[in-house]
C-alpha cells in the first residue's frame, strides 16, 4: 500500500471536463517536480461529453452524427488508453503516486494493476464481485464498470479512470463506435451488452475508495496548483482544438 499518511484527498469537483483535466496534468506535473505529493482526486463532470486517448482517432472512435446532433463536447486527455464517455453518473478518480510507493511500481503494467487492485479491493464490500480484468478495467463479473489509463514522468504515474455507478450506457452506445482493439474477455460483445453500472451511490462510493487508501492521519483540503500553469495546460491542449482533433 502507498503511504497513506501522505495522501492528499481532494474533495468532489464539477469544474468543467477541460479544467478538470488539465488539473490532473497540472497534479502530476507539480508531484514530479517536488512540489506536491500523493493525490486521491474524485470529479465528475455535469454534463455529458467525449474523451479521447492521447492516441485517439476522432475518425475511429466516434460516431459524429449523434454526437454533433446532441452538441457533446469532445476533449482529449494527455494519458493512453481508449475513448470514453463521462457525465452525469461515471465517478471519475485521479490517483497520483512516486514509483517509490511500492515495488515494482516502475513498470506500466504493474503500476496500473496496483492501483485498479487497490480500488477494487476498496469497493468490495460494497460489490463482492468486482475484480480487475484486462489492461485496466474494473469488472462486476464479466462486465466493465470502469477503465482506466495513465501517464507518466520523470518519477512519479497519475492514474485516473471513470467508473459507472449511475451512468445511461445508452449515451455510450449513441456516441462511441465498437473499439478495434478489445480485451480477450469481451467476446465481441456490444457496448450495452460488455457494460454495466456498479448501482452503488456516488457518496457510498467515493467514501469506500476513500478508505482503500487513506488513514485518519491524511488530509482532506484542497491542493492548490498555481493557476498560471493550469492556464497554460488549458491553453496548450486542452481548450485547443488542434491539439483535441490532432488524430
């Protein structure tokens, strides 16, 4: 486990996808730098819209008529994996931790299954059935509740991941093409039959990952970043749409 004594909770946030996600840049930036340190970050954006992997391919990923009739935004995060659906019920949770939090943690893989293994284990009280499967999907049997994707520097990985505990999986359905690349244990199924909500409450929930890593000693406030670096993030990548519609 991380050193819990260290972590730092940051409180549920409606910000704006692009604020959000240029915070978590902004996070992990400041940690690598020295200047700030583990971080436990829960947002949720309250409206719906679309986001792209850093490798992401508008073309590939999304479907443009449904999309463009229902005016969702569509944004790019500056971590790996696939093109995801956030809004109104998908939890989403930031994670940002050294290499030095535990072994192994210096290898992509092993870092992600450390963190996707932490929540799980979080949350099964909760849902006795939920496991990690894959690359870094959180799973109720054979079904995906969450995925998840990171991005790292020089010393120090954030990642963050959306898990469905209330979410219209019709929205990703409407909006997102069936990826190329899937896990083994989809079998070719449809997003609505691969999918699933976990039906936990969001504040049930964000109490139970809470308790995966945090101890009466860590710290619930805010974690400020200078804002002249989240300003530049935002004007940089993510307001900018060459940089959003780059693929």
């Amino acid at each position: 486990m991380p050193p819990l004594d260290e972590i730092t909770c940051l409180e549920l946030t409606h910000s704006g996808v692009a604020n959000e996600l240029a915070l978590d840049e902004a996070l992990l930036i400041e940690a690598d730098a020295g200047r700030s340190g583990h971080v436990l970050r829960f947002w949720e954006p309250a409206e719906f819209a679309i986001v792209l992997g850093a490798s992401g391919r508008i073309g590939e990923d999304v479907l443009p008529e449904a999309s463009q009739a229902d005016a969702v935004p569509i944004y790019r995060r500056s971590s790996g994996g696939g093109t995801v659906v956030v809004g109104p019920g998908a939890l989403c949770v930031t994670v940002v931790l050294p290499e030095s939090a535990a072994p192994g943690l210096s290898a992509v893989d092993q870092a992600q299954h450390y963190v996707l293994e932490t929540l799980a284990r979080s949350i099964r009280p909760l849902v006795p059935e939920i496991g990690v499967a894959g690359r870094g999907d959180l799973v109720v049997g054979e079904r995906k509740c969450g995925g998840s994707a990171q991005r790292r520097l020089k010393h120090w990985f954030m990642v963050h991941l959306s898990i469905l505990y209330d979410f219209p999986i019709e929205r990703i359905v409407r909006y997102l093409a069936i990826p190329r690349r899937q896990p083994d244990y989809r079998q070719g199924r449809d997003h609505q039959g691969f999918l699933s909500n976990l039906g936990v409450p969001r504040t049930i929930l964000m109490e139970a990952i809470r308790s995966g890593w945090i101890t009466g000693r860590s710290s619930r406030r805010a974690l400020l970043v200078p804002p002249a670096l989240v300003e530049s993030l935002l004007a940089e990548k993510f307001t900018n749409r060459s940089w959003i519609e780059r693929l």
